[in-house]
C-alpha cells in the first residue's frame, strides 16, 4: 500500500510537470506495466483529479482543470524557488499582482518544512533587489491571455502601440513570453506581415474572440532570450553598428548588458559589438562609454562622427591664448598713474 501510495504521488507529479504524457512514457519513468498506469490513473480519477486521457497510438493523459485546484508537489528546489519568486512579485512588476503575491506567499510558508523556512528566510533577508518603479507595468489579465495563447497554439488578436505611439491592429501566432530587464515581450509570427515580430506586453490590448488554433513554426532562433535581447538592443534602432572591443568577450559582457548590445567572441583579446541608437551622436557616447579601445566596423558614417567628436575633444583641450595686455603698460595697477612712485 506504501508503495502504492508513493506511486501515485510520483505519478501525479509527472502529470504536474508535462502538459502530455503517453501511457508508455509514464510506464517507462514509474517502471510499471502500462495497465498498472491505467489503475493508477482511474485511481486518481476517484480522487478528485481531473485527469483526461485521449484514445490511439497520438493519443495520452493530461491533467485537467478541475472544480478546485489539486495540491501541488514541490520538491525542495521547487518550493524554495516559488517563495523567492512570490516575494519578488510582491515588490512589484506586474500590475495588481502584489497583493494576490503577499496572499500565496502566506500560505505557503505556512505549509513549509522548517528547514526551507530557513533556507527563504535567509535568502531573502540578505538580498536588496533594485526595482524600477517608473517601469511599465504590463495587466496579468493580458499577460495570462497571451500565455494561454502561446499554450494553446491558437491565434491572437490584438490592438498595439508602437514606442511612437502608433495604434495598428495585429494579427499573429504567439510562441514565446520573454521577460527582459523587467519588460514583458511576445515573440509571434505576424500574420499580415509574413515575418517574425516581437511585441512589448505592456502596449498590448487584446480583442476577443480569437482565431483558429494553427500549427506552431520553425521558432526564429534556438534561443529567444538572445533573439529578444538582439531585437531590442539593435533591430528597433534605425542607427546600428558593429564595432571590435579590445576586450575579451568576458570583460565585454561584464560591462555591457544584452538589452545594449550582442556580443560575439573573435580571440581571447577581442570581440564584436553589435548594437543600435535614435542617433549616431548616442551611439558614439554609447560605444565610448563602454571603456574599450575600438575599432569601427560598420557603417562608415559613424567612423566619420568619431572623427567629429574627436576633433571637438581636441578643441575643448586647448589651453585659452593669454590675455592681451592692458593699453598703456603691461604692468599698470589699478589707482596708480603712469611715471609715478609711491614714495612720491
């Protein structure tokens, strides 16, 4: 019966975990038959899990939404990490989800071990996180939607803003959320546009009913942290350019983050900055500011700024000529006349 018990519980932890599983595949991870799968999972039907199965050789379990939310099983890593995540979201980042952060975080210390108590305990007593409070905040209403949707594999409508404050209507097939120095970003396949398009979730208002469900595509890169990154450092700037760092790629990335730029090794003594500005002024103050000698790769225009910039810097080092001197002498003090002594 124990170990029984202790079955169903690794059992509803893998339905927990995986969106879908087949009845071989938990056979293969529980080490069981594939009827003994069928019981147990009749057996979590009886209590009270709303596990749903689909018939055939595609077909495979899934836990379902039920009436009331089944109790969830973290190990220690899991339980420490979502205490941690609730008291960051307690502080702010998305909008009106402070309080419902403060209410889950109650009642899952309430629940914790003493020992993780302490782990979070400490963790978060030692730890000061800076905050944007000026940043947008971005409705957990709208950010659920566009996760669901993501989820669901089914198309998105919505009305965006661009940083400029145009409104257009968007129709796209929602992949991924990314979420970069506390912005929220969908990355989606623009229906209209026929290209890859990433959208700030704050300027997103979505327009129910949505439209069919579709098959998901070839994502536009292995990693979307670095595609997004990529995006907002460089692709949205109408001014961009490559530069060679005297630096390694170590010494490069400590000083510039990835919202301000791509970096790509070269040697152990250099790498390339690929990066973007509203102006090739901003851009020279950017590159020099790094505090790397630099090489300008592209485009030409901005190796021409540096030379303007330069000569400006050039000007401003230039000691004053000294002060012609006054008519009538060089050495003529104030309430004295010329030819005269003080003795006199």
């Amino acid at each position: 019966m124990l170990e029984t018990s202790a079955r169903l519980l690794r059992l509803l932890s893998l339905l927990q975990a995986h969106r879908e599983w087949s009845g071989a595949e938990l056979a293969d991870r529980l080490d069981v038959t594939p009827r003994t799968v069928r019981r147990d999972i009749d057996r979590l039907r009886e209590l009270g899990y709303p596990v749903h199965s689909a018939p055939g050789t595609a077909g495979g379990y899934r836990l379902g939404a039920g009436a009331e939310l089944p109790p969830l099983l973290l190990d220690d890593d899991e339980a420490v990490a979502v205490a941690v995540g609730l008291r960051t979201a307690a502080a702010g980042g998305v909008d009106g989800i402070e309080e419902a952060s403060v209410r889950a975080l109650a009642k899952l210390e309430q629940v914790l071990p003493h020992r993780l108590r302490r782990r979070v305990g400490a963790l978060t007593a030692f730890t000061v996180p800076i905050l944007d409070a000026g940043g947008p905040r971005v409705d957990p209403h709208t950010l659920t939607e566009l996760a669901h949707a993501c989820r669901d594999s089914r198309r998105l409508r919505f009305d965006y803003t661009t940083h400029d404050g145009r409104a257009s209507r968007r129709t796209v097939e929602p992949l991924r959320l990314v979420c970069a120095r506390r912005h929220w970003y969908l990355v989606a396949w623009d229906v209209d546009r026929d290209d890859w398009r990433t959208y700030r979730a704050d300027r997103i208002t979505p327009t129910p009913p949505h439209g069919p469900r579709f098959d998901p595509r070839t994502p536009p890169a292995e990693d979307l942290a670095a595609y997004v990154s990529q995006g907002i450092s460089t692709r949205a700037y109408a001014t961009r350019a490559t530069v060679l760092l005297h630096a390694s790629l170590e010494q490069a990335a400590a000083r510039i983050s990835p919202a301000a730029g791509v970096l790509e090794a070269v040697d152990e003594q250099h790498c390339l900055l690929r990066t973007g500005a509203h102006s090739l002024d901003l851009m020279v103050l950017h590159i020099v500011l790094t505090g790397f000698d630099f090489e300008v790769r592209e485009p030409p225009e901005l190796l021409g700024k540096v030379r303007e910039v330069r000569d400006r810097l050039d000007r401003a080092l230039v000691p004053p000529p000294a002060a012609s001197p006054p008519p009538g002498g060089a050495d003529r003090t104030p309430g004295t006349r010329s030819g005269s002594s003080a003795g006199s």
